[in-house]
C-alpha cells in the first residue's frame, strides 16, 4: 500500500539494498521480487544466512574409515558447498566489508556487538553527494556512532543521517552521548531520525540539532544533491516543501511553550485539526491568540477534539442564501456572481 501511495515503480529500481536479516526490515522483499525478479539485492553476508551462504568442504572434519552412505556427499563433497536462501532465484550478492557498488555509493558493514544482537552484520547505504554524505541507516545495531565513524573514512563530511539510531530503550545519559557526539565530534549537519530511534532519543535530538532535525514519518521524501538536509516532504494529501517545511520546523521548536506559557496569552484553543492555508497537511496542534493574532501553535495540551481550526475562508455566493460558517470574506460580482472580477467588493465578516 506504502509504494502504491507513493506512486513507486519497482520495476525501475537498480537494485535493493537489506540492511540486515530482522523481519520488519525485510518482510516486503517477496513483493518487490513479484514485480522485479531479476534486480540485484545486496544482503549481509553470514555464516548460513537468511540470504544464502557458502561454506569451503574444508571446514569440516572427514573420517574416512566410514561407509559412504554415512559420510557427507557420500565422501566426495564439492569444494565449496552452496547453501538456499528463502527467495529461490532471488539475484543476491552478499557483502561482508564495506564496498562501493556503485560511483559514490557505498554499502557500509558492520556487526553488532550488543548484547541480544551479538554477531548480526548490518548494512548502511551511504551516498556521497554534492554537499557531503547522505547516509541511510536501517537499526544501527552495531552502533550508530561506529557507522558513522566508517562513514567518515569515506567523507568526513556528513550531510544527513537518516533512519533507526536504535536508541529505543537506552538510558538518557546514552542518548544524550550520541546526540552531542554526532553534532559535535562528528559535525553531522542534519539528521531525520526514525524507526527504533525511540521517544526519548527524538525529544534529545531535536533539542541538540534544532531546526537542522527533520521529520522522518512515513511516507517521507529527503531528496539527495545540494541541499539535501534543507528539503524534505511528505505525502498527506499534499506536499510539505520549501515554506511549508520551515512552518514545521517552527512548530517543532514550540514545543515547550504552550504547556508552560498559557497565561502568556489571551486564549489557548486545544485540539484542533489546524488547516493553516499553506497548502501542507492537516495537523492537530493547539493555538494561542493574542489580541488579535496568532501567537503560537504547538503540539497537544489534551486529547484531541473533533473540530477544524482554520483561516478566514473566501467565499464567492452564487444566490443569496449560502453557508457563512467560517467565511471571513465574500467575493461579489453583478447579480451577486463572480461574472465580472473586475467588480469585485470585499465585505469583511
């Protein structure tokens, strides 16, 4: 449904990357190979992995004073032995270091030494791009600052991480490492953090980057090249792009000032779906009103209530009797029709 909604055709992809053998992270591979059987899919190279494997007949003690029926291969095994995959036919070529696959484009491999994850490999997508490097990262088991470390290597120069930190249930003094570690060690310009980052990992991230912290909900689109980091979007009935972007990364930053600066304020409307006219999606938020201006929109103060919070609505009547719920301003031409603009008279509500 995610690729339909996105208008996505599988059958152009150049290849697929699967960052490590988890379900969640590859669950959707038996769709893709529905529409594109033959696309080339890097997979993490493990010892009799999910993913196929080869092991050299050398690795196993022989006894040859056993009858042939009872040995492996009957005694004669192939110098390298090949093992299935789950995908039969499926064009995997597994990586176990880390390798450019394409120009400027490399898979990066790692593995895990965290307790639970001990000896997973995991792969990163880092993409070198005009303004540094665009790393995608799928749980960051081994470590989110140990990819970022190998990253560096190839460019140290980070543009935008994008992904699960894997900082879902670690301590705050954990997170707050990290968070400092990548805008300060490491120089990181943006991050759009996602997945297994976890609640607390957000709230830290997005006050040690501010507004160089991107949303990264489904349906997503960070677009690669120069300005990167500055431009994202996602697909809610219409785009958030450009000015609308920079309209969320003020409400980001509002978060602290509605629960904690009410009486700053002449009236506090919470839980409203708010239609603000910049033709970005519809979000629930509460707004404050002072005088006669809006001095702040913020994330919920309480649960949110079935009503639409929206700007004055031009209206052009076609007869006299029309709605006037929520019109601010009628638009009237001759006859009371919109016939001839050049007419028009503005009557204030």
């Amino acid at each position: 449904r995610n690729v339909k909604a996105k208008g996505i055709d599988l059958s152009k992809l150049d290849f697929v990357v699967l960052s490590h053998r988890h379900s969640d992270h590859m669950a959707g591979l038996s769709h893709v190979l529905s529409t594109n059987p033959k696309v080339k899919i890097y997979a993490p190279k493990e010892v009799f992995g999910i993913y196929g494997s080869s092991l050299p007949s050398t690795f196993y003690r022989k006894n040859e004073s056993l009858p042939s029926e009872m040995r492996y291969y009957d005694g004669k095994p192939p110098a390298v032995m090949q093992f299935g995959t789950a995908w039969t036919g499926a064009n995997f070529e597994r990586i176990d270091t880390t390798t450019e696959v394409a120009p400027g484009v490399w898979l990066i491999s790692l593995v895990s030494d965290a307790s639970g994850t001990k000896e997973l490999r995991e792969l990163s997508l880092a993409i070198n791009a005009p303004d540094g490097i665009v790393l995608l990262v799928g749980c960051s088991h081994p470590g989110i600052e140990a990819i970022v470390a190998e990253v560096a290597k190839i460019n140290p120069k980070i543009q935008l991480i994008a992904g699960g930190f894997h900082l879902v249930v670690a301590p705050d003094d954990i997170i707050a490492k990290v968070a400092t570690s990548l805008r300060d060690t490491y120089n990181v310009a943006n991050v759009a953090p996602g997945h297994c980052t976890g609640e607390p990992a957000f709230a830290a991230l997005k006050q040690a980057f501010g507004n160089r912290y991107l949303y990264a909900g489904a349906g997503t689109v960070l677009p690669l090249g120069t300005g990167a980091g500055a431009r994202a979007q996602r697909d809610d009935a219409a785009a958030l792009s450009g000015e609308d972007l920079e309209t969320y990364r003020r409400l980001a930053l509002l978060s602290s000032v509605l629960p904690t600066q009410n009486n700053q304020f002449d009236i506090l409307i919470t839980g409203g779906k708010v239609v603000d006219g910049s033709g970005g999606p519809r979000f629930y938020a509460d707004v404050a009103i002072k005088g006669d201006t809006n001095a702040a929109i913020g994330p919920l103060a309480a649960e949110a209530v079935p009503f639409t919070l929206a700007g004055g609505i031009f209206d052009v009547p076609t007869a006299e009797n029309y709605p006037r719920e929520g019109v601010t301003t009628i638009l009237e031409g001759p006859d009371c029709s919109d016939a001839d603009l050049a007419l028009v008279r503005c009557q204030q509500w």
